[in-house]
C-alpha cells in the first residue's frame, strides 16, 4: 500500500512538473538551441559541374540536358557572337549549342578533387 502511494505522488508530481511554466532567464523565458542541419553538400562550382557532363555520352541529349541544367538556355533568334561558355546558352540549335559546351568544358583544366 505504502509503495503505490508513493507511486501515484512521483506521478502526481511530475505531472505537476510537467505543467510548468518554462524556465525564465532574467525574466525571459530560456531558448532551447536546436542542433545545426548538417549541410548536405556544398555547392559545387559551375567548372565542376560541366566536367561532371563529360561523363555522359557525346552528342547524346543526356549531355545537353545536362549543360542545360548548369547554364540554362535563353534561345535567341540571332545569337551574338560567341565569346565565353555563357554565351553557348542563346545558341538555338541544339547540336550547335552542344558542340559551343563542348569547345569550351574539354578546355577546362581538371580541377582538384576537395
């Protein structure tokens, strides 16, 4: 009988706890500082990610696709000249579009792995 009595107070007490207000701190209630996210991945640089393309078939559309989703297209119907990889983009035609990425990534020297 003495044990359930005892019992039932530690459950009545921390229910009673329970209910309590939140810590205060210089009359501010105490902020629980919730542990970072770890980042999942640092974003890679722009050279890195079209060499990453090379790895796919050449003249295949996966390639492409993939330059695309780098440096995406803005079609132009007269595209100026071709000056940098961020021109490549206002190329219309796909093939010429490809082969401009193309000039350019596999003239990219080989960056370290970090």
């Amino acid at each position: 009988m003495k044990s359930f009595l005892v019992l039932v107070a530690v459950l009545f007490s921390a229910t009673a706890f329970a209910q309590s207000p939140p810590p205060m701190v210089g009359g501010k209630p105490l902020v629980q500082v919730k542990p970072r996210r770890v980042a999942a991945a640092k974003p890679q640089a722009v050279a890195v990610r079209l060499q990453a393309c090379l790895e796919i078939e050449d003249g295949s559309k996966g390639r492409l696709d993939c330059y695309d989703a780098v440096i995406a297209p803005q079609p132009k119907a007269k595209a100026p000249a071709v000056k940098s990889i961020r021109d490549c983009r206002f190329t219309k035609e796909e093939d010429e579009r490809l082969a401009c990425f193309n000039g350019f990534v596999e003239r990219i020297p080989k960056l370290p792995a970090s």
